[in-house]
C-alpha cells in the first residue's frame, strides 16, 4: 500500500507578511501587497509599461537567518531558507532525532537568482572584465542553489531536487514530494517554492510579453484583479512558500499536528503554445481530473479551488470554462479564491503560496477574498468567488497552477481523516 | 622584510570583514584554511576582493602559495612594487615568518561541476 502524505509545517514570505500568522491574517482581511516600483536602482521606471509589484518590502536575511548561509545566496534562496526554517519550526521536527538521509528537499523555482545574475552580465558587458566576474556567481544563478543551501541549513540527506517549470514550479514540486515519500523513498520533504524576479530585465521581459497590468500604475492596490471585467494583466510578486510534507505514519510516531493530507497530483502538458494556453480549456480540465482520480476523489467532492487565476484576459478565463466543463453545476457551489489578487503572482512561489491557501482553507475553514473582484466578467463568473472571506467547511480543495510552456499541474488536499 | 602597513591592514580588513571579526585579530601569521578556517571557495572570493581593492589581477598558477595571511601581504606588495607580471609567490624574495609553513595548500577543487 502506498504511504499517505500529509503536510505538517507551514512558512511564508509574501508581500503580505512573513510567516504563515501575519500572511494568514492579511490574506483573511483582503489586504493588498501590491505597490508602486519606485525605481530599478539605478535607473526610473519611466520606459516601464508596468510600474506595480508586489514586493516584499524591508526584507534583510539576517533578522532571520543566522549563519552564513543567507550572505551565500541571492534573494529567492534566500526567501527560501525563511520559509523553510518557519515550516520545519512548525512541524515541530527536530533534525537531530531524524535519519537525514529520510528527509529530503524539494524547491520549484522558476527564474532563479536573477538579481546577481544581471548585476554581473550588466557588468560583464560594460566593463568587458571578465576577471571581475564574481566568484559566486555560477553558483548563485544555478537553479539548484536554494534546494542547496535548504538542506545544507538543516541537514537534510535526502532526495534534493529542483523543479523548473515557470509558473507551476512548486505546484510540481508539491507533486514530486507527494510521489517521493509515497514510494518510500523519503519520510519528510521539504517543499519550497521561491521566486524573486523583480528585476530590471525580468521585469522588462514581461512587459515586453504584454503580460503584466498596466493600466493601474496609478492605483496599484487595483492592478491584480483575476475574473474582472477590467483585468488587463498579471501583476509580478515575489516570495517563498514552503510546507513540510511527511508519510502520515511517520507524522503519527511523533505526534505532529497535522494540517491537511496531500491526497493526488496530476502533472501534463498541453502541448500547445509557449504561452497561450488552449482557449477550449479541455487540458486544464483534464488535469484536474488526473489530479482528483489520483486522489481517489471526484469532481462532485470538491469544496475549494485555489484558482491560479493570474488576472490575464485569456488565462482566467479559460481556467473558468475548464472549472464549467469539470465540475458542472457543481462549479457554482465549489468556494473559489485567486491568491495572486493579493500577492500578485510569485511566479515559481506561486504553487506553494497556493498550497498554504488551500491547506489554510481546510484546516481553518476560513477562505481568503479574491480583491477587486467587483465587475465580474461573465466569461469568468462564478457564484464561489467573493470580495469576502468566506467560512465553510472545506474537506476537499484543489490547487491548480499553469506554467509557460504549455504546462499544467494539479495537486489536491483533503481534510485528514486520522 | 618589513610589511607595508597600509597593505597589510586592507588585507586583514577585507579579512575581517569577510569574517565578521575584529581586525585586529587578524594576523599575518595565520594560515588561512587551519587559522581562519577558511575553505577553497572562501579564499577564491578573498582574493577576489583583493584584486578589487588593489586593482590587481592574480594568475591561477599564483594562488598555490598564498596560504597565509602574511603571503597575501607580501605577494600583494610585491605586485604593486613592481610592473613585471607577476613571479610565482615562491620566487619572491624573502619568506614571511609564518608561523607554521604547513601543508603547501594544493587547492584540490571540491566543486562539482
């Protein structure tokens, strides 16, 4: 029989709060983390189309981590490590009475460290020295280095891998860690996933894509607004999410608290476009069927979606048409709510922000507002989605993230039944 | 062979602050893997700091002597001294008094790659 899985320790670093308590609170309340970039240090945000983030603001790695492993690396590991450390504290596991070689660390992460890495090739190209390259800097940039640094902070011996698959980076890795511990190859994962790409070419980059918002410059609380009428784009954010998932047996032994069962995953692609999803929404509504099957679990058992609704025109609204096809007349009585609408998207963070949301909805029974949902386009309406934080038992939820790519991922949560 | 002061206390600030110690507890005779515990990769970015506060670039085949603080001081002198590329660390001149001349540093890499 494969080993159940559950999630038994929460962290977060958001533009709402660092830690789950200030984030959780935050999010209930409808608080927006979106505000104005007010320069790329050293140049203005004038050529910018978008000039709104959500940004995690004041964050100094040293008030939380202390050792040397923070000044190691850039600014998405290094939300990482903060995440993982306020998860593992909260699952309660001490590392020392562990067999390190059980506890493995999972990250998704889809733009990795960007912010050494274009401050050297800015460098590079300038200067033309190439001897002024820093020395940390492969290290740094290379995808790896926050599922690195994770596990050499806690000792962790286990399987270290690193998912990249743009947006729906830790949505897999929440996947993978399912499927690790399930075949036994690890009792404990960490699972992280961490992004923090607001940076001059990045952020030019998404710009260039007609991507990102811009029609809110000016009032940036009101530049994420998934399922609107007058949505216009995502808004870029930046963060960590890290839960600690472990076989139920295991979490049982040491009588941890636990907070939800990760009970199925589904992983495809559409097989499509770089960046357009299929307009059918027929691959979206596959995976989440992929997903729920894996789970044991119907359509007709799911009380909450956290949508990855990322407040581009076609993106939220495909994901609807995929919810209508799925779910049916049950899709207006399923609670809906798009994280991003506070946090805008944290890109490879975004999976396991969700996943916090969705297990936060189970173990709380509380649902966090999906903001500016004021106008609601009738291509994307759907009677669970509120300006309010709504309070309903929720015994079964689904995550759903999309990743450039044509990539697809859908993890579902139950409540535990031990 | 006497150091020169401003050189040699550069060195041990950028030491120092890589260390996050008092630089007066920074000594020449320290050996930079067994007294300061500092690994490959550490005194990779060592020397690239001091390449930027002496606006010097040191060849690979150089770093093989630089095993103490003391042969940091006395290499970076030499270098500024002189307009020559550089002399392999041993070639030059007088050897400080270190305090122990241990194990000639062979910097096996232990990155993988």
């Amino acid at each position: 029989m494969r080993a159940r899985v559950v999630v038994t320790g929460l962290g977060v670093v958001s533009p709402i709060g660092i830690g789950i308590s200030d984030f959780w609170k935050a999010a209930l309340a409808g608080q927006s983390g979106i505000t104005a970039i007010s320069s790329f240090d050293p140049f203005p945000m004038d050529g910018y189309r978008s000039k709104v983030a959500g940004q995690v603001r004041d964050f100094a790695v040293e008030r939380f981590i202390d050792s040397v492993h923070g000044e190691r690396v850039d600014r998405y590991a290094q939300f990482g490590l903060v995440a993982a450390k306020e998860a593992l504290a909260d699952s309660g596991l001490q590392m020392e009475k562990e067999n390190p070689h059980r506890i493995g660390v999972i990250v998704g992460a889809g733009m990795g460290g960007m912010v050494m890495g274009e401050r050297e090739i800015t460098q590079l190209y300038q200067q033309q020295k190439p001897h002024r390259v820093h020395p940390n800097f492969i290290p740094v940039i290379t995808l790896n280095s926050a599922s690195g640094i994770i596990a050499m902070a806690h000792g962790a011996k286990g399987p270290n891998l690193t998912i990249s698959t743009a947006c729906s980076s830790s949505a897999h890795a929440l996947g993978q860690a399912l499927h690790c511990i399930r075949e036994g190859r690890a009792d404990v994962v960490i699972v992280v996933g961490a992004d923090a790409s607001i940076t001059p070419l990045v952020f030019a980059g998404f710009c260039s894509l007609r991507a990102l918002s811009s029609k809110y410059n000016d009032n940036p609380e009101k530049a994420s607004r998934p399922f609107d009428r007058l949505r216009d784009g995502f808004v870029m954010g930046e963060g960590a999410g890290a839960l600690i998932l472990e076989s139920a047996a295991h979490a049982k032994k040491r009588k941890a608290r636990v907070y939800a069962e990760v009970a199925g995953y589904a992983a495809t692609s559409e097989a499509y476009h770089m960046v357009i999803p299929r307009e059918d929404g027929l691959e979206v509504a596959h995976t989440m069927k992929l997903a729920l099957a894996d789970a044991g679990l119907t359509p007709a058992q799911v009380d909450y979606i956290n949508a990855h609704a990322t407040s581009t025109t076609i993106g939220d609204a495909v994901e609807v048409k995929a919810i209508r096809q799925l779910f049916k007349s049950r899709a207006d009585k399923i609670a809906i709510s798009a994280t991003k609408s506070l946090i805008g998207h944290t890109l490879g963070a975004a999976g396991a922000i969700g996943g916090i949301a969705s297990v936060l909805a189970l173990h709380t029974g509380k649902i966090h507002p999906t903001a500016n949902y004021d106008d609601p386009d009738p291509a994307c309406a759907l009677a669970g989605l509120s300006r309010s934080a709504q309070e309903r038992r929720v015994k079964v939820a689904l995550l759903n993230a999309f990743g450039f790519g044509s990539n697809n991922a859908a993890v579902v949560f139950k409540q535990t039944t031990t | 062979m006497t150091t020169d002061p401003t050189i040699s206390l550069k060195i041990r600030t950028a030491l120092a602050e890589y260390l996050k110690r008092d630089p007066d507890r920074i000594l020449v005779t320290q050996h930079l893997r067994d007294d300061l515990g500092l690994d490959s990769m550490a005194v990779i970015e060592l020397l690239y700091r001091i390449e930027e506060a002496f606006d010097l670039q040191i060849p690979d085949q150089d770093l093989v002597g630089l095993t103490t603080v003391g042969h940091v001081v006395s290499y970076v002198e030499k270098r500024l001294g002189k307009s020559a590329p550089a002399a392999p660390i041993k070639k030059s001149g007088k050897p400080l008094k270190a305090t122990k001349q241990s194990k000639p540093s062979k910097p096996k890499s232990k990155k993988k790659s």
